[in-house]
C-alpha cells in the first residue's frame, strides 16, 4: 500500500488521522511540525504518494510546506487540513500546489475517499510515463 505523510499539529487529531489510516493498510509517517515535515519528506521522498499538512502550525506552516515539495516533487499527491474553510484559503491553497483541501472537521469516510481519489491521479501519472530504451 501507499505510504502517507501525515503533518498536524494537535495530537490527537494526528493520531486519529494515523489509526485510520493504518487501519486502511496505509504506511504512516506522523510529525506535529512543518519543520519534521520537511525533513521526513527529504528522508523518505521516493517512497511517499501523499502528504497531508495542517494550514496553522507554528513555525513553518502548511502553505509553506505545500509549496517546498511542490518545487521538488510535481507528482506527489498533497492534501490540505484546515479549521479556515473560506473560500480564499481553499483557493489560495489550491494555487500553491495542494491537490485538495479538507475543512475541520470531517468525517473519516469522506476523508480516506480523498486520500484514495488524489492517490489514484498521483498513480494515473506515475503510468503515463514515457519509457525509452536505446533509439
């Protein structure tokens, strides 16, 4: 199965968000910053599909996390977690890279069917590679 990034700040919605997960035969990777984000994702890059990051985390935050793999990595599922459902956070986040964006709280059905739809076009495009050998 996939193996996910998970970035949230508050315990225990992390640690929901990782039992689900799990649950669902997804590998994990849990941090409470933006910072260990950044360092999990360098570490562990070639074997992520998707990071879910909190939008407000002191320090680094989710916008800027989104926007560091994003430059890196153009094919990585990313998906915003956040309290600010206006519009123009949504949107602004949109922009900036993340494949979508799930306003707190929510329910766990609905949020695995997102994690499953952004890794099912992050795995379209991994197929829709040119190979080439020789001429």
């Amino acid at each position: 199965m996939a193996n996910i990034l998970v970035c949230e700040d508050e315990a225990a919605i992390r640690e929901f968000i990782v039992l689900n997960l799990e649950k669902k035969g997804y590998g994990v990777i849990a941090v409470g910053s933006g910072e260990e984000a950044i360092n999990e994702f360098k570490k562990h890059q070639q074997q992520l599909k998707v990071v879910l990051l909190d939008i407000m985390m002191n320090g680094i935050n989710g916008r800027e996390v989104c926007k560091y793999i994003r430059r890196r990595d153009e094919n990585i599922g990313i998906i915003m977690i956040s309290a600010l459902g206006q519009e123009i956070n949504k949107v602004g986040s949109l922009m900036e890279g993340a494949d979508d964006y799930i306003t707190k709280p929510f329910g766990m059905m609905e949020f695995v069917a997102r994690v499953k739809a952004v890794l099912r076009r992050c795995s379209k495009q991994e197929d829709d590679k040119e190979l080439r050998y020789g001429d």
